[in-house]
C-alpha cells in the first residue's frame, strides 16, 4: 500500500495539491494530529486490517479531518473512514502476489486523480505545460 500512496503523492503534488505519503507509522501518527477541519486523508490499505493504521484514521478524525478510504469492504479501515471506496479483488493466497489489487488501487487514485484535475479546470493544464516544458532541460536530447 506504501508504494500506491508513493504514486497518489506524485499524481496530486502535480495538480498542485499538498500532499505527502507516509508509511512509518510515527509519522501518520504525527501527521494526522497536525490535520485540521478542511484537510482530507486518503487511508489506502489492501487488506483492511492494518492496526498502524486504524490508529492514524482515529487521530485524523479527532483532529477534525475527513478520511477517504481505499481498502476492501466489509473491513475495519472502510467502516472507520468518512468516504469509503470498496476495493474488491480476489487474491491468490497461494503464492502472495498482491498485483491485483495494487493495480486495482492504483486505477482508483488514477480516477481520483482525473477527478481532481477536471474540478480544477484550464489552469492545471497550464500548470502541466509548465512542468512539462521545465523537465525538459533534464532530459538527453534524441539524435537526429
């Protein structure tokens, strides 16, 4: 789950939302009781049940928070959080290859993300361009 909110960090800090992800749970912790009323949290789980992290979503909702939930249904993480999305995806036990749901999270925070840059109109295009046009500087020119 770590390396989902790693991405979901890097797909809101680029339409200019302030965002971080943690994984250490002293951090979440320090995290969520530095939140306040208006802040939002996106709580990502794969298997529901991750204490450090019922913990984290308690201390966010005490700080006056909302919590967005992505984990399976029916599991303490979705019941705890204010806006569950029910992630839903059979696993093979047999050999523990979580990649179905990673990639089944990460088209979530994808959809999310597209939410988020059409709410905020043109200027996150702009924003885009400019990053785009940035980076260019960092890249080996193609040669003819």
């Amino acid at each position: 789950s770590g390396a989902v909110a790693s991405d979901a960090q890097h797909k809101f800090f680029r339409l200019q939302i302030s965002s971080s992800a943690y994984s250490d749970p002293h951090i979440q912790a320090m995290s969520a009781m530095s939140l306040r009323r208006g802040d939002v949290v996106v709580a990502i789980s794969q298997s529901g049940r991750t204490r450090a992290l019922l913990d984290a979503i308690q201390l966010v909702k005490e700080a006056g928070a909302t919590v967005v939930g992505l984990a399976p249904s029916g599991t303490p993480v979705v019941e705890a959080c204010d806006l569950p999305i029910y992630i839903d995806v059979e696993e093979d036990n047999e050999n523990y290859t979580p990649l179905p749901s990673r990639i089944a999270h990460m088209a979530v925070i994808d959809i999310l993300a597209v939410g988020v840059s059409r709410a905020k109109g043109p200027s996150v295009r702009e924003h885009l361009a400019t990053l785009n046009r940035g980076l260019q500087s960092l890249r080996v020119l193609r040669e003819p």
